[in-house]
C-alpha cells in the first residue's frame, strides 16, 4: 500500500491508498503496455472498434508499420491481410 506524506497547514500525516488499478497483460501478471489494435467491429458511426486486448512488451506482436500492436490470435489475420493487399498492389 503506497503511502504518501502530506502537509496541511502546521501538520503532517500519511495518506494511503491501494492506488490506481493497473490491467495487466493479458497472457500474464505483468502490467500492459500496448493494446491490440486489429479491428474487430465496426460500428454505426463508421469507425472500427478495435480488439483492446491489454499485451505487455513480451507478448505484443508488431505490425509491419512498427506502430500497430496485436495479440497472438489477431497477428496471423493481421499479417495474412497485409500479404493480400500487398499482392493487390503489385
């Protein structure tokens, strides 16, 4: 429990608190630092709601940009699609 020293006025104390909950990855106890970026749904308002899945650095899975994450279960997806539009291109 993370205590911390505050003063008011003339006088001193402690406030502890259990602090914020941190979401830990989703593969294991370590605290997320990326979320799943494949989309999953798409919504009335047009845009792509995105899977979310929290992923610590050890189990993200990077796209080809570099700037997208994906959990284990949408990498293959996301990577195949990139392949299609890739050939699509040439």
């Amino acid at each position: 429990m993370p205590c911390t020293p505050i003063k008011i006025g003339n006088s001193t104390g402690l406030l502890c608190s259990r602090g914020q909950k941190r979401k830990v990855c989703y593969y294991c106890s370590r605290i997320h630092e990326f979320l799943c970026d494949f989309p999953v749904k798409k919504q009335k308002n047009g845009k792509w709601k995105t899977c979310d899945k929290p992923l610590c650095e050890i189990h993200t899975k990077k796209g080809t940009s570099g700037e997208t994450d994906f959990c284990r279960e949408h990498y293959g997806k996301a990577l195949a699609a990139y392949n299609r539009r890739a050939l699509l291109q040439t």
